[in-house]
C-alpha cells in the first residue's frame, strides 16, 4: 500500500463487504484499522482479494 489510489481500493472493497465498516488507512506505516462485524477472516480475504497480505493485530 503506497498510495491513495491503493487505499482507495481497500476502502471500497470492504465496503462492499460491510457498508457500516469504519477503515482507517496510514500510507507511513502502511497499515489499515477496520471497525466491522465481519471476522477478521473476511477482513483477510478481503485485503488478499485486493492484492495485499495482512495480518490480524488485535
């Protein structure tokens, strides 16, 4: 994740996913916060189906 284009195409697909999903994205650290009722699975599937590798911190 390096630029906005990229958070923008995170963003979007989890919206989709989950319209009510609060995603909070910083391109310095290259990390996304997710507020949802989706598992962190779907979140993860979700990230890999855009492209990017993830990892659950929690």
């Amino acid at each position: 994740m390096s630029c906005g284009h990229c958070t923008a195409a995170i963003t979007k697909k989890i919206a989709a996913l989950d319209p009510s999903a609060i995603v909070s994205t910083d391109l310095d650290r290259r990390t996304v916060e997710v507020e949802t009722r989706q598992t962190g699975t779907a979140i993860a599937q979700t990230m890999k189906a855009v492209g990017y590798a993830s990892e659950l911190l929690t």
